[in-house]
C-alpha cells in the first residue's frame, strides 16, 4: 500500500509540474517512470506469491497484471539508461532547499 500511494503522489506530482513549466525539475520527470515501473514489478510479485499457484492461472487474472509490470519495465527506454540519465542531471542540476 505504501509503495503504491508513494508511487502514485510521484506521478502526481510529476504531471503537475508538467502543467506549471516554473515548477519543472528534469530529474523528477526522468525518475517518475522507473521508480513507478520498478513499484508496479514488486507489487504484481508479491499479489501472485499471495494468490499461491492460483496465481499463475489465466482464469485468476494475476498472469496478465505480471506480464503488464514487466513490460512496463521496458517501455519507454529501460530503466537503467534512464537512471543513468538522472544521474548525469545531478551533476548539473543545483540543488534548492
């Protein structure tokens, strides 16, 4: 649940800056997708681990949202490059408090 709402407010927060360019930061809008992909793998892992070997039946459901989490994984660049990227940002975005 907690990881979940965590990466929801990201997204959220992510899109608002979207509408308002004075309040954009690079490195959140790079980290929003991997952050959020990498919650969505955990979290689609551990329904299944709940749901036993039921889990893996296409009759449960619980297949297909682990297929949708690991393909979301690798859509829209996979996450290594772009953490990367958010890591060549750091050196060049100052930081404000």
């Amino acid at each position: 649940y907690t990881e979940l709402k965590a990466a929801q407010l990201l997204l959220r927060k992510g899109c608002w800056q979207a509408d308002r360019p004075e309040h954009f930061d690079p490195m959140l809008a790079r980290s929003i997708k991997p952050f959020c992909s990498e919650v969505s793998m955990r979290v689609s892992l551990e329904a299944l681990k709940m749901h036993g070997g039921n889990g893996a039946m296409k009759d449960v459901g619980m297949e297909k949202l682990v297929r949708d989490a690991v393909m979301f994984l690798h859509s829209d660049g996979c996450n290594d490059s772009l953490n990367r990227g958010t890591g060549d940002l750091l050196g060049r975005v100052p930081f404000t408090r």
